[in-house]
C-alpha cells in the first residue's frame, strides 16, 4: 500500500512542479490546464494516505507533507476565482442602458451544426455583440439571419477551426481583420460605439494553443497574447479584449497578459466560469475570457446553456464609466515580466506595432 502512495504523490508532485519550467513545450504548458483537478486529486490523496498508512512511520508523514503542499500550491492559483477572494472588479451600481455593453463570446466547433439552438441563445439573451469562434461558411449562412437586429458586422469564414465572425447591434468602425502571428489563425479588432456616444477599442482573439496536433510549443500563443497586451498599455482609452485565448485563467502566460496590459479579470472573486469541456463535466477549465480596462463596472458574468458545441458560451455585461474607477486594480508587472514579455514577441519577430489600434487613425 506505501508503494502505491508513494508513486502516486511522486506523480502528483511531478505534475505540480513541471509547469514552474518556463519551457514552451505543449506536454509541459498543457499542465497550466488541470490545477483544479490536481487541486482535488491531491486533497484526495492527502486524505487517504492518512486513513490508510501507518502515521507512526516518518515516511507516511513525508508523504503528508508533500501531498500537503502540492494542494496548498493548486489553491494559490485557483482561490482568486473562487468568492472567498475579493472582488477584482466592482459591481456596477446601476445598468445604465446608454453605457451598458452585453457581449456574447462563442466557440461554435466547426463540425457542430446545431445552429439553431445558438441563435435562440441569441434572442434570449439579446446581447449587444455576438463573436463566434470556429466559424465557416456554413455557419456564416445561418449566423446572418441575425443581421436585421446585428447590422454591424466582421466576418472571416474559415474552415481550418479559426473562423471568427462578430455580429453587433452596436455601431463598428475602424474594423480590421489581421493576422497578428500565424498565417491563417485571424484576430478582429473594432472601435464600438456606445448610444452614449462613448466610444470602446475591442481585441476579439482566438490564437492556437500548444498541442500535438496544433503547435508543438506555446510560443505563437504566448506572443499573440503579449503583442496585444504591449499595444493596449500604451492606450488610456477603454478597452475590452474577448475570445477563446485556449489558455486558462490562472496560467503564467495569462498571469503575464495581465499583468503588461494592465486589464482586469471580473472573474476574480467570482468564480472560474469554466467554459470547456461542454461535455465532460469534470475536465473543465476556463477557455474563453473577457478582459477590459478600469473603465468598467460588472453588471454580471455567466455561462450560457450548451447548444452542442464542446465550448459553453460566455455572456459579459459591463458599464462603461467616463472615469478610470482608482478603485479598481488587477496584477501588475516587474522588470522580469517586461523582461519576459519582449523576450516571447523578440522569438517570433512580431511587435506591438503589428496590432491595430482602432481609433487612432
């Protein structure tokens, strides 16, 4: 029975420990994904190897301890999306309709063609932009029987699993489609008008991830996320970056968009709002996101009900508010973070001047 635990835990803390390895490789970035699991399973193990091993051995005690703090590790990371922790974004006090904006962040999976149950989602939510991930040509057929209540539009149908399409009842101009790092995986980037007039520079995402059967390391991922985070802190002008970023909210890289932008997450304090897998309720984790400036308040953040795909959609609504909230303050960076930062765009050759700025011509 020793035996057992003690290959358990060394597996455990093997899990735990390779992500703080800064490699880029997908099997070692890939284990940023599963920090509840490995949260829970820790606690489990934790919880068994006191039940079942003799605490009379110092061996089962170091057993304890390790197993202690693989789970004390897996919280620090997870506690922030949880209601124990404060609140990084204020609850709006009043919706004010004028400087409401309702977003509705989907990714349809492309071979997923229950279109119909998405577009009711649509109607019953009513949110003010719709951005579809993994949209094709089919999916664009359908999708523009929205047009009459969502005139505004950016369509880019692909049929490589990075088609992205954006349907807004609210005015869009300045709208650029670009490809910020890989040909064939597009970025949208729109300046939104408020009916108050005010106007919000949007960043719809969805880079690919690491993976064996996409990109064998991080590093396009990595180097979208921070060229546009690089752009967006040189900008004091509202801004709210949505998509499917195929990393999770508690990873480094996420942590690092963060912190270079400046943006802030309404997740924290709130709650993970695991997006992905729509169909297995216990390898979930949050893919899809939504990050905006300190312009806005928090009117509410929640997942949608499942229409087929593999991703549940996420459904934002933020008050806009004239003034920077002082208030309000997310992660911030150090000389190693901008250190860091430059070194994943300098890999790649890419730039923050590569990212459009909507607004600013």
């Amino acid at each position: 029975m020793f035996a057992v635990f003690l290959v358990a835990t060394l597996i455990l803390t093997i899990f735990t420990l390779l992500p703080l390895w800064r490699h880029e490789a997908w099997w070692v970035r890939s284990l940023d994904f599963p920090r509840l699991q490995l949260l829970v399973i820790s606690l489990l193990l934790l919880l068994m190897e006191s039940i079942w091993l003799d605490l009379s051995h110092r061996s089962t005690w170091i057993l304890l301890v390790v197993a202690l703090l693989c789970f004390v590790y897996h919280a620090w990371w997870i506690i922030p999306y949880t209601p124990v922790f404060p609140v990084e974004v204020k609850s709006a006090e009043s919706a004010d309709r004028q400087r409401l904006i309702r977003i509705m962040t989907a990714n349809v999976l492309t071979p997923n063609h229950n279109a119909k149950a998405l577009i009711e989602l649509v109607r019953e939510k009513e949110p003010d932009i719709i951005v579809t991930l993994e949209s094709d040509t089919w999916w664009q057929a359908r999708l523009d029987t929205l047009e009459p209540d969502y005139p505004f539009t950016i369509k880019c149908p692909l049929d490589n699993l990075y088609g992205m399409h954006v349907y807004s009842r609210l005015p869009l101009t300045d709208s650029q489609i670009d490809y910020l790092v890989e040909p064939g995986i597009p970025s949208m980037h729109t300046l939104v008008s408020l009916p108050s007039g005010d106007k919000i520079r949007v960043h719809f995402l969805h880079p690919a991830p690491p993976s064996p059967t996409e990109n064998e390391q991080s590093s396009e991922r990595d180097a979208e996320l921070i060229i546009v985070a690089r752009s967006i802190a040189e900008t004091d002008a509202p801004v709210i970056v949505t998509g499917d970023l195929n990393d999770v909210a508690w990873s480094e890289t996420t942590r690092l968009f963060r912190k270079i932008s400046g943006l802030l997450d309404p997740r924290v304090g709130r709650g993970m709002i695991n997006t992905f897998h729509a169909d297995f309720w216990f390898m979930r984790w949050p893919l899809d996101h939504v990050f905006h400036s300190d312009h806005f308040t928090l009117s509410g953040i929640r997942r949608l009900g499942g229409f087929g795909s593999d991703h549940f959609a996420l459904f934002a609504e933020l008050v806009f508010k004239a003034a920077r909230n002082v208030q309000q303050s997310g992660l911030e960076a150090n000389e190693d973070d901008l250190a860091r930062a430059k070194a994943k765009a300098d890999d790649l050759g890419v730039s923050k001047n590569d990212v459009p700025q909507p607004g600013t011509r």
